[in-house]
C-alpha cells in the first residue's frame, strides 16, 4: 500500500520586528542606573552617595557631603546614631575600571596621616563607593587586614610620601609607623554598586535622577472624626464661607445642622484636603524637595481669577475655585500620574489654609 506523505509545512512570512514606542521615539531606549552611573561626573558620584546614605536614618543621626579641596579623604561622613561620636567614612571613587590596591593607597595615607594629626577620630568603617566596584586582588586585599596595613608601609614612598597634601612631604617615620601599628585596619569594605543602586531605589531621588516613574500611591488618609489642629484654618475659612452664604454667623458646623448640603460639602472638603495631604507625603517620600510645593504653585496659578472674581458669596467662591481647579492642566508637572481628582480641591484647601486664599472679601 502505497504511503500518504506527510503534509508539507505551509511557509511562513518572517516575524515582523517589533513597533516602535512613543515613549522609546521621545527619549530612547531605557537606561539601567548601572550602566548610566557609569556617566556620571566625579561630582554626581558624589552626589548620589550622599542622597543613598542620607537615608539611611534609622542607623545615621547626621549625614555630610565633604568632597572637594581640604576633605582630607573624606567624602560623605555619617555620624552613627547614638554613637558617642563614631562616624563612618564613604570615599567615593568614579573610575571607568574596578578599584585596585593602587587606587586606594594614598587614601589609607589619608586617613593614617590625619588622625595622627587629630584632625578628625579614627572612623567606625570604611566604605570605598566606586561605579565598578573592587577588583578581585583589592576584593582579596580588604578582608586581610594585616596584609592591607603591610601594603600601606610598603607603598608609602610611592604613593602617599607625597600624595596626601600639597604643603608638604608626609614621611613613614617612626611615629607614623607606630600609628599605623595602633590602627584597626579591619574597618575597610568596598560596598557593591548593585546593592547602592537598589537602596537607592528606595529614596526620593531615585525617579527624578534614573526615571522609571513613580511607585503606586497608597490609599489617601481617611480624616478623623473631629477635625485637627492641621486643618483649623481651612475649616474656619469655610465655616465663614457657609456664614456669607446664609447671612448669619456658622461657628461650628453643628450650626448647619438644617442644611445638608452644606453639611455635605463640609465633609468632602475634609475628604479633598486630607487627599491632597497624602499626596504631599506621597512628593516627600518619592520626589525631591519643593515639588509638590511646585505643584501648589501652579494650582494657584491656575485659580486666582476664579478667586479675584465677582461671586455672590463665599461659599459661591469655594464651589467655582474648585470646579476649576479639577480641569487645571497640571500634564508637566512628575506627579500628574498619581494625582485624583480630589486632591485638586485638597489643594485648593490647603491654600486657604496657608492664608493664600481667602474664600470671603
């Protein structure tokens, strides 16, 4: 019996490469933040060593930025916690290959020379911050630390004798020689790039500085029963906003007790304003300072002819500044993503109850 072939594969077209993004069009292919760290200047390095040990608050109680002329080896100092003074020392390195022994011998001079000198005290650790990383032999070297100290004597004509300042030759006499002796030279660690760029990840400077976008924002604060001291002044705007509307005086919103609507309003003004105060702690916690002061800025920018109009009352006021502060363009500014709706009146509120609004002329 003659066999039946089996059927022939039907020829396929090629696989068409992928579409192109708006966003991709707009500024390229994305940048991991270790290959972009890598084109930072000395300075920038510098920088976001600080903004990665600066919140580090539950061990540090005091963060400094010492790099450039006169840091004596010192770049970003962190005063522990409760410490009696122990701080620890972060030398930053922004080199295009990993650290080497070579790279870090006149910093240990440094360091050798000064606290000798009684400059500053012998710090608790201390940490070489380099995009790179150590290389295997320095890697090696720093967890030997009788080794690390022989290297030191024995490389100090070379790199350190006239390395550590310009106003004069540093010789390895007797007395620098028994310092060294006398020095734990234990504290030293190169820390891993990976592990810098992930703790950052968590601070408030990591979006603006490698994009990506913010994190989700957490359910907004629910306000308490009984308003707080936080909100007196907005409250008290209101209530007199109530008062020119019904032409009698509003103390207590128990004053507007046959007015539901009013009633209404009162609660979600509270509802909005305690939005927008989550939102202000959202900006602090995932965006640099001023931001969302930047943001209150451009609300009001955007409601103060709606406040300077003619308004039969003020609470007529209150209702028109809101209304148009919920259509207020607000795309430019790094929190449009994670703003409500409510917060826009929040906002508002929170204007008036820093006194740059006034809901009654």
């Amino acid at each position: 019996m003659k066999k039946i072939p089996p059927p022939a594969p039907i020829p396929q077209p090629p696989t068409p490469p992928p579409g192109l993004a708006a966003d991709v069009v707009a500024s390229g292919l994305p940048v991991h933040p270790e290959d972009r760290i890598k084109l930072f200047s000395a300075s920038q390095w510098e920088v976001f060593v600080h903004e990665w040990v600066d919140s580090l608050r539950d061990e540090y109680e005091l963060v400094e930025r010492c790099g450039g002329a006169g840091d004596m080896g010192r770049d970003v100092i962190a005063t522990v916690k409760g410490g009696n003074g122990a701080w620890d020392n972060y030398q930053c390195k922004h080199y295009k290959e990993s650290l080497k022994p070579t790279d870090i011998w006149v910093e240990l001079g440094k360091l050798a020379y000064y606290t000798k000198r009684g400059d500053y005290t012998y710090p608790r650790r201390y940490r070489f911050i380099a995009p790179q990383g150590a290389g295997t032999k320095l890697s090696n070297l720093l967890k030997k630390a009788d080794d690390l100290r022989d290297g030191l004597l024995k490389n100090w004509d070379e790199y350190c004798r006239e390395g550590i300042t310009n106003t004069e030759e540093v010789d390895c006499d007797a007395a620098m020689k028994a310092h060294i002796a006398s020095l734990d030279f234990s504290i030293f660690e190169a820390t891993p790039v990976l592990r810098i760029i992930d703790g950052h990840a968590k601070t408030r400077w990591h979006a603006a500085r490698f994009g990506g976008g913010l994190p989700l924002r957490p359910a907004p604060l629910t306000p308490p029963v009984l308003p707080g001291a936080t909100e007196s002044v907005f409250v008290r705007e209101l209530l007199r906003a109530y008062g020119d509307h019904l032409k009698q005086d509003v103390n207590d919103v128990d004053d507007l007790a046959a007015r539901d609507d009013l009633r209404e309003h009162f609660a979600d003004s509270r509802v909005e304003f305690y939005s927008a105060e989550s939102l202000r702690t959202f900006s602090r916690d995932t965006l640099p300072p001023g931001e969302f002061e930047k943001l209150q800025d451009e609300v009001h920018a955007g409601i103060k002819d709606d406040v300077r109009d003619v308004h039969v009352d003020g609470y007529r006021r209150v209702v028109a500044v809101v209304k148009t502060a919920r259509i207020l363009p607000l795309a430019a500014h790094p929190l449009h993503t994670r703003i409500h709706v409510r917060d826009r009146g929040g906002i508002c509120h929170q204007l008036a109850n820093d006194g740059k609004v006034r809901w009654v002329k």
